[in-house]
C-alpha cells in the first residue's frame, strides 16, 4: 500500500515503527511506495513557489526564477534527495556492526527514510517562499524527524535503547555531514553556471 505508514509514524510513531520491522520491505518498494512519491513534495513546491510566487525581500517586487532553471534546480535538488536518503541508508548499515546489531537487522535504508518523512512532508512549505514561515516549519520538520530517528532506531535494529541512542547520534552526525557537502556540492555546481537564473 502507498504511504502506508506516513500517517501511523505522527500519531503513534512507536507502533509504526515495530509494524515496519514486522514488514522488513526491500529497497525497490520503499522507493516505489513512499521515497519516490513523498521526496516529490519540496521538488514541486520549490518549483511553484520560485516560479509563480517568489521571494520578496522587504517592500521589493517579488524575484522569482525562470521556468527552465527553476526545473533544473528542483531536479537535481530532486535526485539529491533520493541519492542522499540512500547513501544515509548505506551509512546506517555500515555503523550498524560496531553497534553490536545482528546482520538480518540491517534496516538503515527503512530507517532513513521513514525518519526523514516529517522533512519530506514539511518541504510543502516551499510554495510559499517566505524565509521566516519556511525557517520555521524547517525547524519542526528537522526536530520530529530527530524525534523519529532516536525513538525508531532501536526498535526497528532491535538492539537497547542505550546503545540505541548512541548509534542514532552517529547517524545524526552522518547526516549533517551530508548537508554540509550538499552545500558545498551546490556552490561547487552554481559555479560551474547551473545555478538559478531569474526572470527580471
């Protein structure tokens, strides 16, 4: 089923999580069933709110981007997203063995991804492009994700809490690694002239 637990892991996230360790899905149907369609929602928001909408700063006419750079963005930033899920997935699996979890317990491409779904789902917020209302909902986004990746981990590893809380603060750490070299990966591509071009 589609997003089948999208709705579970915000109204009762330790239930989900053991019914996610009960299904075990394989990386084609995660991607299929929830990456796919959920890391689609900032994509198109940013598209619509840099196209249709725009930045205003101050009392400044809205600056908005070109209909064709907006799309080249919003792929790459599309594919980043699932590339970066991914690799944090591959991340998890790899620390998985220093912290004593079983092989068949590998589950770090499920757990990325359902961690990061309050990020996926707070990326609507980008089709209003206001820097404070976006700062604001990014916040939330970032803190249940936090919230999901620390109460998840140990059940769907099936290994204690207290080791589960210091494996899940080295995946916290991977992934802001990670954001730290996909902005420094985005300056490196804006150089090479692929950055935003705007309509005025």
């Amino acid at each position: 089923m589609i997003l089948e637990h999208t709705v579970g892991l915000f109204t009762h996230p330790d239930e989900e999580w053991t019914t996610i360790r009960r299904s075990h899905e394989t990386a084609p149907k995660l991607y299929v069933q929830h990456i796919l369609l959920l890391a689609l929602i900032p994509a198109a928001a940013a598209y619509y709110g840099t196209t249709q909408i725009g930045w205003t700063i101050g009392s400044e006419a809205p600056v908005m981007l070109t209909q064709a750079s907006a799309l080249s963005l919003c792929v790459l930033f599309y594919c980043a997203i699932l590339s970066g899920v991914f690799i944090l997935g591959k991340f998890i699996d790899f620390m998985a063995v220093t912290y004593g979890v079983d092989k068949a317990e590998h589950r770090g491409l499920e757990l990325a991804s359902y961690a990061a779904t309050p990020l996926f789902i707070a990326g609507a917020v980008a089709i209003y492009p206001d820097i404070w209302l976006n700062m604001f909902v990014g916040i939330i986004g970032v803190a249940y994700s936090v919230y999901l990746l620390y109460e998840g981990l140990p059940i769907l590893m099936n290994i204690p809490k207290e080791r589960g809380f210091l494996f899940a603060s080295s995946v916290l750490t991977v992934g802001l690694v990670m954001l730290v070299a996909l902005l420094a990966t985005s300056v490196i591509i804006w150089s090479m002239g692929i950055g935003p071009v705007y309509t005025s």
